[in-house]
C-alpha cells in the first residue's frame, strides 16, 4: 500500500503517517542550494529502470518514484537510514542531486513498500482493536502499586502537566534530566561545570547548600536561576528517597531508546506487536538467569566489596548512643559523619537515597568485625525481589488477520509538523 502524498504550501510533500523520527529540526542540507544541479523537472517513465516521457505521473511523484527504485534493497537491511544518506546515495550513483524534500519521501515510500499491508494509517485505525487484544489475551495485569511511580523527562514544557492530570490519586514524583537543565544553563552562563554537577550530586543538605553557596560566589544570576527550578525534580538530596534510583541524569530513557532502535521506523502495530516479544523474551532470560537463590543480586553485591575495600581509609570512632559512630577520613580534610545501624542511617546521605551502605556504613561494619553486610541492602536489591520482578508471563497477540473485523473508531496518525530551522 503507497501513502496518500500530500503537498504542502512550501512544496513540502510528506505521509501524514510519519512522525517518530522525522519531529526535528530539519538539517542544513535541506535547503536549497543555488549553484546544484536538481533532478530535472521532466514526466518520467521507469518501466525497466529507463526515464522517458509519462503524461500521466505528476513530476515531483516520479522523481520520488526514481529514488525510491534506487536505495529501496539498501534501506530493507538498514531501516533507519535518514534523508541525508539517501541524497548521498543518489549523488554516487547517478550523479545527480536531489532536494532534501524528495528523499524524505523516497525513504517513506520505502517504508511503505517493506512493511507491506500492514502501513502506517492502517496501522493507526487498529489501534482500538489492537488495545481490545492485549485486554483479551492479558486479562488482570494491571499492576499493583505499593510504592511511588517516578517519572523521568527531559525538562520537555508540557511533560509535568501532563503527568499530574493523567496520574492524579496516584502517588508519583517527577525528575528532570539534570544534563539538560545544566545545558540551558550553560548557554546562559559558561564556565560553571564543576560547580553545577556539585549541586546536583549532593546526597545531603549541607554540600547541596555549600554549592549552592559557590555557585553564588561565582555568578549570582546563575544562582538566581538555578534556584527558580524545583530541587525535588533535579537535586539527589532531595528526592523521594523510596525510589531506589539516585540519578539526577536521564539514562533510562536512552537506554530504552536504544533497545528498540530497529523498531523505531515501523508501524505502530508491528512495533508493538514486536515490543512484546522483545519483552517477552528478555522477561524469560531474566526469569532463569544464573544466580544464586538468595542474597543479594550480583551488581549491587559488586558495589559492597567495592566499598567494603575502600572502608580501611576511614577511622571509626564509638559514640555515647547505642548502635551509632563517627566517621572521617584518615587523609581529606572532609566532615565527619554519623552512622546508626539501628535506624540505618548515614549523615552523608548516600545510604538513604541508593539503599545500599555507603563507604562510611562499611568502615563501621569492619571495625566491629562484622560480615553481615547484605542484610543492611535494602530489600530492593534481594534476588527474591529480583525474580518477582520478572515472574509474570506476557501472552503473544495473534496476528492480524485473526483480529475482529468489525468496524472500530478511526484513529489517524498524528501530522508531521514542519519545524524551524
């Protein structure tokens, strides 16, 4: 099935059915360059590969149609080739260049082809049945929350609005890509790496606040700035401590962004449909993973030993109450800090916000000669804990053609939005 082309004002030409990767900025190389020759403006015929006279196809449609026939075996092994590569890829071979414009739709055309019947709009007017299918084949996995649901963005305007109303009665917290408030920040303010990154890495209080203190030495409306952002959503200090995650920096979303990088460019359905056997199948490898029935998970065990061999730097000396010491270390000039076993907790505030003991928890834990260390890991980290996690089975979809047929409402894919340069 080919795409219904339409033209824009601006002789943009696009499929209204594209729209994962093309939102952006459009390149540099979009615009048009004076002094290249253009693909001629001539009706072209492209039976057996030859161009000649065709009153019946409009210009612009056979120029597409030319380009498509020529990186159409290319694209088939490498789905995610851009605009750019295309106009490249024409240059080489034909030694003509074409527009920005006529490659991005060759590569959509392209698109079309190898997906076959299952196209981007049809694509999008299954997606009601399609949400019928994984209530009929998952029935009752709905999740049940015991803890707080957090949300990690990358400070996108709009994001936290849209959370807050979609979850509201729902207990959640939000975080802010601290990379790319610090990149705002940077353009506004040059020259503040070191001290920025202090702010946000800060376990406690008292060292966010000692930064926030330098950073005012340094640049006062820097200062000022900063402290217009909510700390809750950027600052390790103050975050909800009952996640168990103390990045400031948005990786999470990379990395899933990149676990489904080969299914960016296909049509909702297929990438759906083979989402869940992506998960399906990581779910299963981790289900059976080799590692030990108890105990805590091998990652955060390796962090322990870590720390348990840099814990002969530190001094430990008892205090007046109970299961608490102070700690320093024997060489740095830095503070000094309380450890409690009894309530598990560490001034420094690292243990709170990781759950897992700090350098300081394990000098104590080896001045007193003690071996226990995983029993002050949080639960989180446990193996049982990790296996709950991926017990549940995802039950595959059946294919499309066993779908109901009756008619659903009509859901169009969302337009393609012709962005600044």
């Amino acid at each position: 099935m080919v795409a219904d082309w339409n033209k824009c004002e601006d002789d943009m030409y696009f499929s209204e059915g594209y729209t994962s990767s093309e939102n952006s900025t459009i390149p540099s190389d979009a615009e048009e360059e004076e002094d290249i020759p253009r693909l001629p403006r001539r009706r072209l015929n492209f039976a057996n590969g030859v161009a000649g006279e065709n009153l019946n196809v409009a210009d612009e449609d056979a120029g597409v149609a030319w380009v498509t026939s020529i990186v159409l075996t290319y694209m088939k092994e490498r789905l995610r080739t851009k605009p750019p590569i295309i106009r490249k890829m024409v240059l080489k071979k034909k030694k003509v260049k074409i527009s920005y414009w006529i490659a991005l739709r060759a590569r959509h055309m392209c698109l079309e082809k190898i997906h076959g019947s299952c196209s981007y709009e049809r694509s999008f007017r299954l997606v009601p049945e399609l949400c019928h299918q994984i209530k009929a084949n998952n029935p009752g996995t709905i999740a049940e929350l015991n803890k707080p649901i957090m949300f990690f963005s990358d400070h996108e305007k709009g994001v936290n609005v849209a959370v807050t109303e979609n979850f509201e009665g729902i207990e959640h917290n939000q975080r802010s890509c601290f990379r790319h408030i610090f990149h705002r920040m940077a353009q506004k303010f040059p020259g503040l790496d070191k001290v920025a990154w202090k702010l946000s890495e800060s376990f406690n209080f008292n060292s966010f606040n000692a930064a926030m203190e330098e950073l005012g030495r340094t640049n006062m409306e820097a200062k000022l700035w900063m402290e217009k952002h909510e700390t809750s959503t950027w600052a390790r200090h103050a975050f909800d401590h009952s996640v168990r995650c103390p990045l400031s920096f948005n990786i999470i979303s990379l990395a899933f962004q990149n676990w489904l990088k080969e299914l960016n460019c296909k049509p909702i359905i297929t990438l759906v449909m083979e989402y869940e056997n992506k998960l399906g199948d990581l779910m299963f490898k981790r289900r059976y993973a080799e590692m030990k029935h108890d105990g805590i998970v091998p990652r955060a065990e390796m962090n322990v030993e870590t720390k348990k061999f840099f814990s002969s730097k530190y001094d430990v000396l008892p205090a007046d109450v109970g299961e608490e010491w102070s700690v320093t270390h024997r060489s740095k000039a830095i503070s000094t800090f309380q450890v409690n076993l009894t309530r598990r907790h560490c001034s420094c505030g690292e243990w709170a916000a990781t759950g897992v003991p700090c350098v300081h928890v394990l000098a104590v834990l080896v001045h007193e000669g003690r071996e226990d260390y995983n029993t002050f890991v949080d639960d989180f980290f446990t193996v049982e804990r990790y296996r709950v996690a991926y017990d549940g089975i995802i039950q595959s979809l059946p294919d499309i053609d066993q779908w109901r047929k009756h008619p659903n409402p009509i859901v169009h894919p969302p337009p393609m939005i012709h962005m600044p340069n």
